[in-house]
C-alpha cells in the first residue's frame, strides 16, 4: 500500500492491487472504493463547521460520521473533524482527480 | 502509484461539486414552475398552467441530464433538496417576470461552470455544457416573446383572456 497523504491523526492510502482506497483512522482502517471515498468527501462539505464554534447550535461540539453505507461508524470532534477535511482535500489532489494544486511549503 | 482514482472518474472533482450545485439548481426551477402551474390554475390561467408543468417537466429533464453525466463519469451526483418555493405571486406579470429573472440565474450559473471547466481544462464537462449554453439561449427567448407579447396585449378589459389563450402558441 502506497501513502496518499498523511495529516496529524489519520493516513490516506492506494492499494494499487485491490484498486482501492484504505483511510487509517487511528483505531481502525477503513477499506474505501473511490465511490466510498467521494461519499466521504461529500459528508465532510456538508458539516458546518462553524456551528461548532455557536453553543445554542452545536452544544457538544462532535459529529457523527456514517461511512461505507453504514457499515462504520464515528464520532469526531471539531478538530478531527477539520483534520479530516484537510486529509480528504489533500489526497484528493495527490490522487490526482483535483484542479486544486498542491502547495509547495 | 497507478492512477486508479483517474481511471475510476472523468472529470475533476471541483466539475462535480459544480454540476451537483446546478442539478439543484434545475430541481428548484423545476418546483418553481409547478408553483407557477398552481398559481395560474388556481386564478384561471388554465393555458398559462399547462405552459408552467411543461416547464416544470423540462427542468427536471435537465437536472436528470446533469445527473446522469455524473453517473457516466464515474462521480457521485447527489439528489437535491429543494426548499423555498414561492407560491404567491401578484400577477400573471409577475409570474412572467419571475420566470425571466429565474432562467437569467440558471444561465448565469452555467456560464459560470463553463468559465470554471475551461480554467481547470475540464474539456469533458465544458464540452456536456454546450447543450445548456444554447438551450438556455432558448428558454430566455420563449419567455422574453410572451413578455413582449403581454406588453402588446395589455391587462386591461379582456387582455388578462388574451394572454393566458396565446400562450398556447408557446406551447410544443
């Protein structure tokens, strides 16, 4: 398995024999096909962010993620959660499927 | 690294999260013209009504347009939810205006795809777009004659009776 990206809590990997995706969360890794993978991508856009930082509209400050039609389950918190939207940007550029670019740091 | 995720998907996925914004964007002018085709039936604009769930039919062909290039493209089209429909309008005018103002919006927002697309060098996505450029040149024309034609007709006496009867001549 080849490294995608790696952010400060989790690992983006290819498995170029299995044509598919692996995502390490810590205390598990998650095996993604890239339709899994957009599905991610698509959950992660749609988390206001900024209502975690608003008591009356996010009081607890997690998200709960549903992955893989619902086979995995987590519970993230805010900066987990920003954590994982920059893991997901960045690999979607390394993979090569972004107009983004990468930065050069 | 193999490139699987290019082999599994055509286009960028900025493209994606662009048309994903049109499909619900086609799904709301689709809703919006059957509010329309409830708004003239309910005050006897009967040809009108069936002019607006034409519309409202061909928009939604459009949303499912979009939608199934994403599915062609190996992306992930989302199904929209649609949310803020205006049901009350003051006039037949009003409908008519409100329906350019709408088709303006949604050739703004393809314009704008099309901008994007070619800056990304997403030829596959500005290439589908093409269809929509000119249909929309279309659509703004369709109701830009009927406006012109209340205009001509005037409110006034039976002109209300007029309008809704020659609308059928907008009508496939």
């Amino acid at each position: 398995m080849n490294v995608v990206f790696q952010s400060t809590y989790y690992t983006l990997y290819q498995a170029n024999n299995e044509r598919c995706f692996y995502i390490d969360f810590g205390q598990k890794t998650v095996r993604m096909s890239l339709c899994q993978l957009l599905s991610l991508r698509h959950k992660l856009m749609s988390i206001a962010i900024e209502n975690h930082f608003d008591s009356d509209l996010n009081s607890h400050g997690f998200e709960v993620l549903m992955l893989c039609n619902k086979e995995h389950l987590f519970v993230l918190n805010t900066l987990e959660i920003l954590d994982l939207k920059k893991l997901v940007d960045h690999g979607f550029m390394e993979i090569g499927i972004s107009a983004k670019t990468v930065a050069i740091v | 690294m193999k490139d699987i995720a290019r082999q599994s998907m055509s286009i960028k996925v900025e493209s994606m999260d662009l048309l994903n914004g049109q499909i619900k964007m086609e799904a709301h002018a689709s809703a919006t013209y059957l509010a329309m085709a409830s708004w003239c039936e309910q005050n006897g604009f009967f040809t009108s009504a069936k002019f607006f769930f034409k519309q409202a039919e061909e928009e939604r062909e459009h949303m499912m347009k979009i939608f199934n290039f994403l599915v062609d493209t190996g992306g992930n089209p989302i199904s929209p939810e649609v949310t803020d429909i205006n049901h009350d309008y003051s006039s037949i005018v009003d409908v008519f205006e409100s329906t350019l103002e709408h088709e303006v919006k949604v050739t703004q927002s393809i314009h704008n795809i099309v901008k994007k697309a070619r800056e990304m060098g997403d030829i596959a996505t500005e290439r589908f777009l093409d269809w929509f450029v000119m249909e929309q040149v279309e659509e703004e024309n369709t109701i830009r004659d009927i406006l012109d034609m209340i205009e001509v007709t005037g409110t006034e006496g039976v002109g209300l009776q007029m309008i809704d009867n020659q609308v059928a001549n907008w009508i496939d």
